[in-house]
C-alpha cells in the first residue's frame, strides 16, 4: 500500500509542476519582453538627453550665455585629487585657487585631502575652472582681487561705528 501512496504522489507531483510550467511560462516571456522594453526605453531617455544637453550648449554658445550652475552640477562627479590636479595645473597656490573659487583657503585644503565636499554652486565653479588656462586663469583671478578690493573701498567709506 505504501508503494502505491508513493507512486500516487509523485504522480500528482509531476502533473502539478508541468501544470505550472505552462501556466507562468507565458508569464515569464512576457515579463523578459517588459525588461527589454524598458532597457531599450531607457537607452533612448539618455540618448534623447544627451542630445538636449547638446542642444543647449549650442544655443547657449549661439546667445552668448552658458548653462545654468544647477544643472552643471548635477551630472559631475567630485573627486580630491582632481581639485589637485587643476589647481596645481594652472600653477596656482591653495589661496588664490580659494579666491578664484570664491572660497577660503582652508576649504580647498580641506577638498582636497577629502575632509570636505564642495556644495552645490561651489561644485559648479570648479567644473567651470576646468577648461581654463594659466593666462585665463590668472585674468579671472585679477578680476575677483579688483572686485574685492572696491568692496572694502565702499565697506571703508561708510561712516565708523559710535563707540559707546
């Protein structure tokens, strides 16, 4: 008797799994179609904003205007040796690098030995230091020293605190 309860269960086993293999095995093809869809979808979302980015790069060299610091930031990966690297590319000491940047020395210091990361809007001025020259760099860095210096000229010119 125990023979044949075996048999009957292995039986009721073998019909039971091929039962189930028919009924999900359209399941499991439709759901290797959805995969392919969505990657193929997603290889064309990235396609299409690559050309946008394009796009906008073109137009904003056309008006004269570049892309928003927000959306230079987005996409950028931080790394401290490449804060480095740049700095050090143009020849320039962690102090003047800092003004460049509009940061202080010790942030600089601090980004590249990894203790800190820039913030956003700080992020996207160093990416738009990435292309410049010495000679450029030096240009802006002449600029950011003249600016400085009317602001503590206006700063002076305000009437002095009364002691009290």
């Amino acid at each position: 008797m125990a023979n044949v309860q075996t048999v009957l269960k292995d039986e009721i086993r073998r019909i039971a799994r091929k039962e189930i293999k028919a009924e999900t095995g359209s399941t499991k093809q439709a759901v290797a179609q959805y995969r392919r869809d969505i990657a193929s979808l997603k290889r064309e979302i990235q396609q299409l904003r690559k050309t946008v980015r394009f796009l906008n790069r073109q137009e904003g060299k056309r008006d004269g205007t570049s892309e928003p610091a927000g959306e230079l930031a987005d996409n950028v990966r931080f790394s401290p040796r490449s804060v480095r690297a740049q700095r050090t590319r143009i020849g320039f000491s962690a102090a003047n690098y800092a003004k460049l940047v509009g940061v202080s020395s010790l942030t600089v210091y601090n980004w590249e030995h990894g203790k800190n990361r820039p913030k956003g809007t700080q992020l996207a001025k160093l990416v738009a230091l990435r292309g410049i020259g010495k000679r450029e760099a030096l240009a802006k860095l002449e600029l950011a020293d003249g600016q400085q210096k009317q602001a503590s000229r206006r700063s002076a010119k305000r009437a002095p605190r009364k002691a009290k």
